[in-house]
C-alpha cells in the first residue's frame, strides 16, 4: 500500500522543526513515514540548529535509534505541554526515506564561486551515510532547484538564471546518476536508491526515463525506482504543456498533471515510484490510483506553522478513523484556524476551542504542541485516507466523490471526467 512521508528539516529550518520530536508517538501510524534532509543532518544549513545532536547522528546502528536518542535529548533539555499525556515509550515512525538536499547544496556551490562538479564528491558520502542509518529509501543526487527560496536569492536575477541553467542541464544530472550507479555496483547497498526524474513535459520525463535506462545498461545495475521531481509548485508548470483542461483550478491542475505523469512512467515500469513533494492531501488518492508507491509534501507542516490562530491553517478532514464521512464543506482544505467554528470534526482528539487556546497561550510548549495538533490533524488524514483506499481498491474514488460536500464532490468529478477513469 501508498506509504506518505511527513517532512522534517531537522538541523535547519528554525527552531519549533525539533518540537515533532517531543511528541513522536502520535506519528506511529501503518502508512506514515518520515522524509529527512542528508543537507539539514549533515549540518551544511547556515544558519543550523541543535548542531550538538545531530553531531551525534552517525553514531547511531540506524536512523530510529538516533530518532528515539531525539526524544531523550529534548525531553532532558525542556517539558512537554501539561495538554499531552504521554503514553507510551515507543516512538517508533514506520518507514525513512532521505533527501539529499541538492537544491541547497546547488546553491551553496554557486555562492562559494565553485565549479558544480564539486558536486560529484558528495554522491558516495551521501549514499554511505543512508545505508550506514538503514534509511529505506534514499533519493540519489542530482542538480535541481528549490521549491521556496530567500529574498536574496530571488532578488538575485543572474544567480537565479545560473541556478536554473544548471539545474535543466540533463548532460549534467545523468552524470551525477551515473556516478551513483558507479558507486552503487562496488557497494552493494541494502537500501532503496530512486533516481529522481525531471522534465518540462510528460515526453521529456519519458525520455529522461529512457536515458537513465541506458546508463543502467552501462553500468550493469539498477536503480530501486524513481523520484518524480519539479512538480510540487503547479503555479509554474505551464498548462498548455502538461494539456490541462480550461478552468482547473491549482489542486485540480496538480492530480490530473501528477496521475497523468505517474501513469506515463508506470507504463514504463515495475519498479517503486516516488512523488517528491507534490503528494498534496487532496491529490492522494489520484496518486494512488495512477500507481504511486510513495509520496511526501511539506504543506502540512508549513500551514501548522504560519503563525498562531489568525494565521495558522487546519485540514478539514473528510473522513473519521471509522471511514465515516463527518464535514460538509471545506474537506480536504486547509482552513485558517480562527475561521474554524465548533461544527467541524475533528480526529485529533482536541476540540477547535482547546486547539485555539493552545496556539493563544503565552506558554511557549502550549503554543508548539498546539502546531503539533493541527500537524497530526492533517498526517492522520493521511493514514485514514490510505486506510480508505485500501479498504475499497476498486471503488475508492467513487466512494470519496459522493461526500456530504457537494464543492469537494463536484471537484473530484472533474477529476475523474478528465482523466477517463
């Protein structure tokens, strides 16, 4: 079954990332994995955070020893919110998968006025360091672009075009994934490798498929699957190109682009096929349905931590743990949480009120696990979702586009209408 990964930039990206670690037990859930940063971990972020444990990290036999080490390491160090009642000792997270960073290590590299070749000496290190913590899945290097950048980066215009330049450079790319390859046949890794794939249009993905093939052919060895990489910002990916129907709107445009290019490359192959960033809540089950093993998106994570009640945003779930259908409208959405009124269900187990309160208080563990909260609220959608699906393999999609809310119904029929399913 589809297995989401939740995204977690420890070692940068600010300092409530490591609160997910004080409450780790909600997040052991079947389907629910965690997506890991090799440029955060290995601490290159400037400025990074908790640089004393993630210091610590190759010491460990495997990425959940040093993700248990995690919890020890806050809890000595700070409390937990009176709201939370720990239950067990087990924080035990169902699957890792690693991203290596190149956006930011693209970037680091065109700062420091270096050649991007430099590139290439992180490839073993990289690989080393996912088998060595037993990652499952581990995304090979390449050169790409971010999905969000720093005002000194786009008020940049040259750097931004270099950048670019660089990161549609498929010459450049295949080489690093030959590279990996090259390192991979002497090595004889446990771990899943997926060579990430990029393209402007569905035929230029199929090609770059094709060119990967070729170098598999080389080298005598293949990859463990694919990465589907450069689509999570629909904003920029031009409609004409990817043939998307006149007045979809963004979520439309992302499950009927995403189904469309997953199924181009299913019909190519076997092997286990990643979504990497674009696995909106709302797409999933189009991604699913289309053949994906795996996504992630960091969406959920972001809304939670916009910026207390008035700026903060809450999924609106669809469904309960007992696959009941419990909203009317809004499903599926992120809703801002001081828009969010008593009528709405909830799964997490805290009121709208007691949430609100949460992210009102002046306690600042209070104000973080109310973040947590609205994060578990829309990962454990995800686990009810996929659980959904499983239950229903045939008939899934029918079944979810006959919701109480007529807006998501009406949606996700057009969906289905474009796509001829």
């Amino acid at each position: 079954m589809h297995k989401f990964y939740l995204t977690n930039n420890l070692g940068g990206g600010g300092t409530n990332v490591s609160r997910l670690y004080d409450y780790i037990e909600l997040f052991n859930l079947d389907n629910i994995g965690i997506l890991l940063n090799y440029y955060y971990l290995k601490g290159h972020s400037t400025p990074s955070f908790d640089c004393k444990l993630i210091s610590q990290i190759e010491k460990y036999k495997d990425i959940q020893s040093f993700v248990t080490y995690c919890r020890e390491y806050f809890s000595n160090r700070r409390t937990t919110s009176a709201s939370f009642s720990s239950s067990t000792t087990n924080c035990r997270i169902n699957g890792y998968i690693l991203d290596n960073g190149c956006g930011n290590f693209l970037r680091n590299v065109l700062d420091d006025g270096k050649s991007h070749t430099d590139i290439v000496s992180f490839v073993k290190p990289f690989l080393d360091f996912a088998e060595s913590l037993h990652f499952d899945l581990s995304v090979a290097l390449d050169l790409a672009m971010k999905y969000t950048y720093k005002a000194n980066e786009v008020n940049n215009p040259s750097f931004m075009a270099k950048w670019k330049l660089l990161a549609n450079d498929n010459k450049l790319n295949l080489s690093l994934l030959s590279k990996a390859l090259e390192v991979m046949k002497v090595a004889n890794y446990k771990h899943k490798i997926l060579a990430p794939l990029h393209g402007y249009d569905y035929q230029s993905f199929s090609n770059y498929y094709d060119e990967i093939v070729k170098l598999e052919g080389q080298q005598e060895v293949n990859f463990g699957g694919f990465a589907l990489g450069g689509i999570a910002n629909t904003k920029v990916l031009d409609n004409d190109l990817w043939k998307i129907p006149k007045g979809f709107s963004r979520n439309l445009k992302s499950a009927y682009l995403c189904s469309n290019l997953i199924k181009t490359i299913r019909n190519k192959t076997d092997r286990h096929i990643h979504v990497l960033g674009a696995g909106n809540i709302f797409t999933l089950p189009f991604l699913i349905h289309a053949g994906a093993n795996s996504s992630d998106c960091h969406s959920a994570w972001r809304r939670s931590s916009d910026g207390g009640v008035n700026q903060a945003k809450i999924l609106i779930p669809l469904l309960d743990k007992d696959f009941h259908f419990i909203n009317t409208h809004n499903c599926l959405e992120y809703v801002v949480v001081s828009d969010v009124t008593s009528d709405y269900k909830l799964n997490s187990g805290f009121s709208i009120e007691k949430i609100k309160k949460l992210l009102r208080s002046s306690n600042k563990e209070d104000y973080y696990f109310g973040e947590i909260i609205i994060f578990y609220e829309a990962i454990v959608q995800y686990q009810i979702l996929i659980d959904f699906i499983e239950q229903h393999p045939d008939n899934y999609l029918k079944l979810l586009s006959n919701s109480p809310d007529t807006t998501f119904n009406n949606a996700y029929n057009k969906i289905i209408s474009a796509l001829n399913l």
